[in-house]
C-alpha cells in the first residue's frame, strides 16, 4: 500500500460502467491511489486512462503487480478468470454482479481468495446505496417474515434511451435479466429470508423470467426479472410480509457513484479487520449457484404447455 490506510486501486475495464463510475470513483476515494487500467481494447484503456490522470497498462499481469486492489467493470465470464489471477497475486477484489454464470468460475473465484487470503467484495448497489442499505440492516433484524416479493422490471431496449446500449452489450444479450438484474434480488432477499433451499423458474414475455423461492427460515419469496418491460411499467419494487406486517423497500437506487464509494469503504474495512465481508466473492458464489439452478430449471422457450394439454 501507498500507506497503511490508502489501497493502489487498478481497474479492469473501458466501458462506459467502468468510465462513468468506477474511475471517477477509484480517482476521488480518499483511501485510493487510481494507479491504472487495463482493458481488452488498449486504445480504449489509453483513452480512459488520460481522462483520468493516470495509467493505461498493455498487460493485465502487470498492472495487478502494481495494486493492493483491483475493481472489475467487464463481462462477468471475463471477469472471474482474471479475478482468480488477480487474487492470486495478491489483490483485494472489488468485483461487478454476477461474479460469473457458471458455478465453477466463480468457485475458482474463491478459491483463489481463500488460498491469497484477500479481502473481496461484490457490488451488488442495493446492498451499498444509503436508503437501502438501511432499510435491509433494519428488515433483517426482524423476525417473523412469512413472505417477501422482488420485483425488478427494466425497460432497457426502449429505443433511443441511452440504456439501451448498456442493454444490448452482448453478455445481457445473450444471458438476459436473470444474470443482469437477478443478482440485485437475490442480494437483497436472501440477507432478510435465508439462503435458498429450492428454485422453481417459469418464462413471461421477452426476457422476463419468474422464480418462486424457497428459504432456510421457512419463508418463501417469489422475483420477478425482466429488461424488456414496457417504458411505462419499469420499476423495482421489494415488499416483505409477516408477524411485523408489510414492509416495502424505498424506491430508487440512488448515485451509482455513491454506491460504489460505500462498496470501497467495505472493502477497505474488510482488508483492515480480516473479517470477510457480508457481499463477498462467496456471497457471490451462492448467487451464481441459485441462478445458475433457476436457469436449468426454466423449460425451452416455447415448450411450456398450455392448459388441458
């Protein structure tokens, strides 16, 4: 470390997620020292680096050689091999949802963090923005809740909206809302109602994806995931039921900036104490492997039957 209470931070990433939050973030952190960026297009990585004020790295050993920490803004199957390495030579990780989509490279993940003894966190933004936060700290010292619902409805193809191509990038592409927004449920259901013990999944129109879960606690919870609702119908809405009454989470994500500073304060806290964090690379495991069980679970599109038949 550049002292004992600032991280040498690295970035793995050039898209506009990694441009529009990550660097800043990374730049003005008062525990940070924005050393450099690495992405799989170097004239991307030169570009941001000078918009910056700092490094563009041509080879990505070279840059975890140069950290205490690396934040990760790419594709989740390009992050979790070069988390592993990242981790492997020494590096906390401040990882993007999901972690991976296949069990075994996230596995790979902590693997690689238990053998390096590296602090990790995954930015799951409802876990970290304030009102949030709050609100799940407080939720989840409440007994006695009988159900929850998340749901998580994005308009992200609506043309001419500046999302769309953060949609159409080809990872959400192919993967859908079940592996884009399905990580931001589960992160917060399962901190309120227990990890899940069973996973029903059916299909609704374009990418949506319904899943009916089942808790450790009893509880039972169902999410609704989709990128392709109507303009008019977006928006994330988390309600818990119980002996408490109803309980329904504050609208809004708020600054993604501000998120992620409070994801790089964990980290830090974390790397500072030794105690893993609550949304760490194995947290992150358990997600994959539930999502990844939902994903078998769904039939073909097109092969659900109709009633009577």
């Amino acid at each position: 470390m550049t002292s004992p209470d600032v991280l040498r931070c690295g970035l793995v990433g050039t898209g506009s997620w990694a441009g529009r939050t990550h660097a800043p973030v990374l730049r003005d952190h008062k525990y940070t020292d924005f050393v450099g960026v690495w992405g799989r297009r170097p004239e991307a990585a030169a570009e941001l680096a000078a918009a910056q004020g700092t490094t563009a790295y041509d080879d990505v050993d070279a840059l975890f050689a140069a950290c205490d920490a690396v934040a990760f803004a790419v594709p989740p199957d390009v992050q979790a091999p070069l988390a592993a390495r990242a981790a492997a030579a020494g590096c906390h990780l401040l990882l993007d949802k999901p972690l991976a989509t296949e069990p075994v490279a996230a596995r790979a993940v902590v693997d690689a963090v238990d053998a390096a003894g590296v602090a990790s966190v995954v930015f799951c933004t409802m876990r970290y923005a304030p009102a949030t936060a709050a609100w799940i700290a407080e939720q989840a010292a409440v007994d006695g809740w009988f159900t929850g619902r998340a749901d998580w409805y994005g308009a992200l193809y609506t043309p001419g909206d500046d999302a769309q191509i953060r949609a159409t990038t080809p990872w959400r592409a192919e993967r859908g809302a079940l592996w884009d927004v399905g990580p931001h449920a589960l992160s917060v259901l399962l901190p309120l109602l227990g990890d899940v013990s069973s996973v029903t999944a059916g299909r609704g129109p374009g990418d949506t994806v319904h899943l009916l879960l089942r808790h450790d606690s009893g509880a039972s919870s169902t999410a609704a995931l989709s990128l392709t609702a109507p303009p008019e119908a977006a928006g994330v809405t988390v309600e818990l039921r119980g002996t408490a009454g109803v309980s329904a989470m504050p609208s809004g994500r708020g600054n993604a900036q501000e998120s992620l500073a409070a994801a790089v304060d964990v980290l830090l806290e974390s790397v500072r104490t030794g105690v893993p964090a609550p949304c760490d690379a194995r947290f992150g495991l358990r997600l994959t492997e539930i999502l990844s069980a939902a994903e078998r679970a769904l039939p073909s599109a097109g092969a659900e039957p109709g009633l009577g038949e």
